[in-house]
C-alpha cells in the first residue's frame, strides 16, 4: 500500500497565502525530495521513470522542487527504497517528525514555510540540518538492531 506524505494541492488548496504564487506550495517538499535524490534515498520504479529528472537535479539544472511540480505535487513511499521510507516516516511526517521544525528553524525570517525561495543556496542550507537528522538516526537505528531478541515470528518474517 502506498502512503501519500505530502501533496502541494493540501497546502494552496488549504491555508495559503493569498499573496504568493502557487509554485510555493512545493517548494518545502521539494528541497526534501532534493535531498532524496541526492543521497540515493529513491526507489528503482522512481529512478526509471524520473531518470532524466534525476541526471538533471544532480548536476544542478533542474530543482527538487522543479522534479516534484513534475511529479503533480505528490511525494508519496512508492518514490522511495526502504531506508528512505523509513526516515521520512520518522522525520518527515508533519505530526510526528521534526522536518517542518527544521525547516521553519533554518529560516527563521520567514512568516510562513512557504515563503522560503527555491534556490541553490536554500537547498544546501536545509540539505546540512537534513544530512545531520539522517546521520544521527541512522546511528541510533544501527544501534537499536543489536538490541532485538529472537522470536519466532521474527524469523518468518524475515524468510
């Protein structure tokens, strides 16, 4: 079953500036799926349908934000391998996960997430706090693996 993280018609369709452009509603998700891409985080059904979106985003010609605009403002677990969803369901869940914290943390000026432009220099900005979150729950996932005691149905789960 596919579960639907973030769609940029729940933001300009709910509680949007009136004063801003459309496109906004992307870009936090956007810089997120940016960074998924970066770091290898997508699923091969993602990467033989957005193959030219991807060659495109690393070499810096076309914006995470761009890529999810193409993708109809959907970011969804069918777009990720497995430690992506993992992490995105820990971190970028926006009850639960800190992403939104982060984003809103890294630019403290703005009034509203959406007013953050889709620059390069956005992107590497939230990418570093993204990289660090990453870092530390891998770590602690890592961590938690050794700590799991033998059942039965762990077993079979995992034939």
């Amino acid at each position: 079953m596919t579960t639907v993280y973030d769609k940029a018609k729940w933001h300009y369709e709910g509680d949007f500036p009136s004063n801003l452009s459309e496109k906004q509603a992307f870009v936090h998700t956007g810089m997120y799926l940016g960074w998924i891409i970066e770091e290898n985080l997508y699923s091969k059904e993602f990467e033989e349908e957005a193959a030219q979106e991807i060659i495109k985003f690393k070499q810096k010609n076309m914006t995470g934000t761009e890529i999810y605009m193409e993708w109809d403002g959907v970011f969804a677990s069918d777009m990720l391998n497995a430690e992506g969803r993992a992490f995105t369901k820990d971190y970028f869940d926006f009850d639960k996960g800190t992403y939104l914290d982060d984003y809103e943390a890294i630019f403290p000026h703005i009034k509203s997430l959406y007013e953050v432009e889709d620059t390069w220099n956005n992107y590497e900005a939230i990418n570093t706090k993204i990289n660090e979150r990453f870092d530390t729950w891998k770590h602690t996932n890592e961590g938690n693996k050794g700590n799991k005691l033998f059942t039965v149905d762990s077993y079979i789960g995992s034939l």
